[in-house]
C-alpha cells in the first residue's frame, strides 16, 4: 500500500522501481540524495525488509499496475469471424457496403 499511495511524486515513475526499493530500504544513493528524499517521512520506512524481497514485489505491483497496452494493429483471436476469419469490424463494414 505505501508503494501505491506514499511515495513522493514520481520517484517510482522517474526512478523505477529499484530507485524506489532503495528509497524504502533507506539506502542514500546519489540521486535520492540529489532529490533531497533523506529527510522525507517514508525514508528507510522498510528498512527491515530485504532489499531484493521489496524489489521484487514493487516490480510486481508495477507490473500489475500497468494497463495492458493496445496494439491498435492486432486482432484478438475472439474478434475474427468463424467463417471468413476476417476481424468483426471488416465484416460488419463489408455488410453495410453491401445494403448499399
């Protein structure tokens, strides 16, 4: 839940989540020094956690988080018609042509 909600504004986005590992362990890397982040609350709030344990969950809640991308240029196999085996969408415009 503090991977979600706590951390500061674009540490995960910008730093991904191995920045945002460190961050919670408490580990003072350059750039989380460079963003002047050791001062904040959430600084080292996992700090009894191993570090590669928190990666990996952060990288699965990333991971989970992310909506699935659109191909604009691929076809489900549920979006094909049985018989032509041509996208729904081109068959339902070839009817409409068609009628016509």
């Amino acid at each position: 839940a503090v991977v979600n909600s706590g951390l500061p504004a674009g540490l995960l986005e910008n730093g991904g989540p191995r920045l945002a590992a460190k961050f919670l362990v408490g580990m003072a890397s350059p750039k989380i020094v460079g963003l002047r982040l050791t001062n904040d609350e959430l600084f080292g709030y996992c700090d009894d956690v191993d570090f590669k344990v928190l990666l990996a969950e952060i990288e699965k809640l990333v991971n989970t988080e992310k909506p699935p991308e659109d191909d604009d240029d691929s076809v489900h196999g549920s979006d094909l018609d049985p018989e032509t085996g041509l996208p729904m969408d081109i068959k339902a415009m070839e009817r409409l042509e068609e009628e016509d």
